[in-house]
C-alpha cells in the first residue's frame, strides 16, 4: 500500500500574528478614519456659509503652530503631526484671543463641551487664533472654567495656516489687522470630515453643540 502525505501549513505562532496586526495597525487605523470622514460628511448638514478654498475631503493644510505647554516651554506643532495617525481632531478658529464673543460664548461652549466630544470619539479639541503664544497663554488663563487639560489653544501668529484655509478676515478698519473668520471642523486622519465656516465673525453654524451633535451621530 502507497502512503500519501499531505504536507500542512506551518502553524503561526501568537508573536508572529502579534507582529502581523502590528505591522498592519496604522493602514488599518487610516482606513478607519477615511471612512468616518466619509460618513461625518453625508450626515453633515449644509454649513459652510460662504465659499472656501479648503473644503470637506481635502487635507489639512500645513502649518506650525506655536503654544506654552505646562512647564511654560514655548512648543511648536504641525498640523501634520496634530491630525495625522489616524487620529480625529476638533479644531475651531477664532477672530482673537480676549474678543467678546470669542472669550464669553465660542471659546466657553467648546470647553464645557469638550469631555463629551472625546467620549464621542475625539482624541484632541484644538482652538486656533491669529495671535502670538503669549496672548494665548494669557487668554488661557483668563477664560472660565479653565482650558486646560480639554482644549489646547494654538497661536497662528502670521496668519500662515488661517491664509491656508483661506480663512482671512480683514479687520484693519477696526485697528485688529488681519484675523481668521469663525469656523468649526472635524478632521479625520488629516481630512476635513465637516467645515463649518462662518460670515466674518459671526457664531451661527460652528458652535461646539453642532460639532457635538456630529460626532455623536457617528458614534451611533
């Protein structure tokens, strides 16, 4: 009688998977994120109140922003390194540090706001202004309840990103120079999933319920 042997596959060992799905990881996290992109955008409703250069499903511009972290060392962050890896991050714009609506309603709203976004979904609630890192600084700690540990506030002092976004707001006749409008938006592994982007100064359609109300859609 003739014995046939089968040959069989070599069995994968638990490092070896560990080390598959590993090498894998961040493919993985960026096709997540492109599809929550996608989805944040269909359920989007309609927003954008004027037209943007930038708008949903393009990148996030590139950029250096500057802030003190919590041993008052002055830090710089780039956009790439602030939305990229997979991560989904809440930025909003606004017209200048100290300015009443900023400091009394959009700045406040985002705070309390901001532990409910990251159950949501959020790793990192981000406000941008066309101001220096000291401004900031000194506006971070002058707003209640406290930013700190929920929103990082992040100084565009030449205005480079807000140009980028083509985000400028005109406010020479008002003694404020150039600034950045009021928006609001949800970027996905480096992708604009939703752009709320306001008339000049106004806050109608980027307030942190809105942004809220999205990202708990998603989560669903």
């Amino acid at each position: 009688r003739v014995r046939t042997t089968i040959p069989t596959r070599p069995m994968r060992t638990a490092a070896a998977s560990m080390t598959a799905r590993a090498a894998f990881a961040p493919a993985t996290r960026a096709l997540k994120a492109r599809a929550r992109a996608r989805r944040l955008a269909s359920r989007a409703r309609p927003t954008t109140t004027t037209t943007a250069a930038v708008k949903e499903g393009d990148r996030v511009p590139e950029a250096v922003l500057q802030h003190f972290d919590s041993e008052g060392e002055l830090r710089k962050v780039s956009t790439a390194e602030l939305c990229g890896d997979g991560k989904t991050v809440v930025l909003f714009a606004v017209p200048g540090a100290f300015t009443p609506t900023c400091s009394l309603k959009h700045l406040p709203g985002f705070i309390k706001l901001a532990d409910e976004m990251k159950d949501a979904g959020a790793d990192d609630v981000v406000c941008v202004s066309v101001n220096d890192a000291f401004v900031m600084r000194a506006w971070e700690k002058s707003v209640e309840p406290s930013p700190s540990g929920r929103v990082l506030l992040l100084a565009d002092g030449s205005c480079l990103f807000t140009r980028a976004m083509d985000a400028e707001l005109d406010l020479n006749e008002k003694g404020l120079g150039v600034r950045s409008r009021r928006y609001a938006m949800i970027v996905e592994d480096g992708v604009i999933a939703h752009l709320s982007m306001e008339e000049g100064g106004e806050l109608n359609v980027s307030n942190a319920e809105h942004i809220l109300h999205l990202l708990e859609a998603d989560a669903q």
